[in-house]
C-alpha cells in the first residue's frame, strides 16, 4: 500500500535533506522521450545540490516513495497508466494499479513519509470558464492542508491565475516569490499579479518553513520560481496560443483530467517546441531551487 526506498527511509532517519518529485510530469506532461530522461535529470541535478531525490509514483498498488530507474521507465512508458489525484489514490491501491501521481497525490505521499520539499513545474488551479465548468484543480485543497513546501513556476499558464491566487490567499497558502514580487505564468516570467511575499535565498525559505512548523501551521507554501530568462516565453504569444488551444479542446469535447495534457501538447506544436524546451528548463532550476532549500533546512534542524 504504502513504501519508502530504502535509500529515502534512511536520509530521512538521519535527518539528510529530500526532495520529493512528482511522476504526472514524466507520464503525461512531457512526451517521450523527453518525459524519462527529464526525470532522470531532475534526480541527479538534486543530488548534484546536496538532497537525495523521492520520485513518487504508484506501482502495482503500492505507493511509492523513491522509484527506482525500472519502475520511471514503466511509467513513462507503459500504455495506460492513470492519472493520480486525492481522489484515485485508494481506488488505485484496491485494483493494484499502476499510477503517476499529481501535484496533490504527491503531497499526500511526501508528508506521510516526512519530506518538506517538493519540486514540479506548475501546480494546478481554477481553470478558464470555471463559472461554467466549476473545474478547480485538487492542488490548491491539497495546499492548504498538507505541510509540503511546493516549488514551482506558479500554475500552469493555461489556468485563470487571478481566481488560482485568490482561492490561495482565501485558503490562507503563502504564495511566496523566490527573488520576485510578481506571480509567474510558467513559460512566462511575470503573470502581472503582485505577490506580498518574497524570499530572496535557501536559508529565508528554510527559516520560514521552520516558523511555520513552530506555529502549527498545517498549510503548505507555494515558492514560486520564475523561469529560466532565457527560456522565458512572451506573455502575448502565449496567450493567443492558449485561447486557441481552449476553443480547440472545447470543439473536441476534451474535459476533465485530459484537458492538461491536451492544452500543453497543442501549445508545444504551435510554439515549434519553445514551450517544451521552456517547461524542461523551469522544472529543472525548480529541483535545483528545492534542493538547495532541503539542505539549508536539513542544516537548520
């Protein structure tokens, strides 16, 4: 049901620092190839920093903190492996599934296994037309009430990030910005929404992850990181290409879980690539953000 490699088990004993990476981004948000080795790359930038990696996942029923190389390959190639949220997981473990876990899903699993840092590319949020559709991602529930620092490039630019920053701020998760007092929009730098927070190092990210264990606070935080420059895309361009994904996905009927997916694929073609070379690059200064964050904690306690 539940298991930590052996590898994570024993840092977290010895009080080492770990950072917890998620499998959606590797099985359905990044296309093969680039999915596996994307994870492999992640795991060894945050070794590089210092941290030992826990990419989690779901294998055969068994949550997973830790994969092992076998077990990425298996889920960045295998047909038909599921999409975790909350909500799949103790479904997924009775019919013995094979899984990718989620912002949310991985949250989940980090926490039971004591991990205080998290780093993915964007986190999921209040989607366009939610008026209409009502289609809130689990991420910003799971934000607010499980203790994991997540380090991302914001929420994914396809999102209504003005509602997404509301929901957090209602749901008391400090958005904080990592050397930046503007939201990021993933492929784009700057989202134009103003943060009240922001840090400028590891050891100012440590110290309040730290009062935040001190007050009882049993939210998460959001450490926003704004892509790579050189690998920034322009806010216009990305949001014409956007508008037209939607009207696309919508023509086709494409709902729910396979509306991600589907959005980040039609922007890659329509960018001639730039968004993919763009999300590779953000995810991996995320882990290297996160790793460097892990050990100046590691360092605190």
């Amino acid at each position: 049901m539940f298991t930590i490699h052996d590898e994570v088990r024993e840092a977290l004993s010895a009080g080492r620092p770990v950072v917890a990476l998620e499998s959606t981004l590797f099985a359905h948000g990044l296309p093969a190839p680039t999915g596996e080795e994307t994870a492999y790359a992640l795991e060894a930038i945050v070794r590089e920093a210092g941290a030992v990696p826990a990419t989690i996942g779901m294998i055969d029923g068994w949550l997973t903190v830790g994969l092992d190389r076998g077990q990425i390959a298996r889920l960045a190639s295998e047909p038909d492996v599921r999409k975790l949220s909350r909500s799949d997981l103790a479904h997924a473990i009775a019919t013995r599934a094979c899984g990718a876990t989620t912002v949310s899903a991985t949250m989940i699993a980090a926490h039971r296994a004591g991990i205080a840092l998290f780093a993915t590319g964007g986190i999921g949020g209040v989607h366009r037309g939610v008026e209409h559709t009502m289609d809130v991602s689990a991420d910003l529930t799971e934000l607010a009430r499980t203790r994991v620092c997540v380090v991302a490039s914001g929420a994914k630019s396809i999102l209504d990030l003005p509602r997404t920053l509301e929901v957090l701020e209602t749901q008391g998760v400090p958005v904080v910005g990592y050397g930046t007092h503007a939201l990021p929009a993933f492929f784009v730098r700057s989202s134009g929404l103003a943060l009240h927070q922001r840090l400028d190092d590891p050891k100012q990210v440590a110290a309040m992850i730290t009062a935040q264990r001190a007050l009882g606070l049993e939210t998460g935080m959001l450490l926003a990181v704004p892509v790579p420059a050189e690998h920034a895309l322009d806010a216009a361009e990305v949001d014409a290409v956007i508008t037209h994904a939607l009207a696309l996905a919508e023509q086709r009927g494409i709902r729910g879980k396979a509306v991600t997916p589907f959005l980040l694929a039609e922007i890659r073609t329509r960018t001639g690539g730039r968004s993919l070379a763009a999300n590779v690059a953000l995810v991996r200064n995320n882990a290297r953000v996160a790793a460097e964050v892990a050990v100046a904690l590691a360092q605190a306690t």
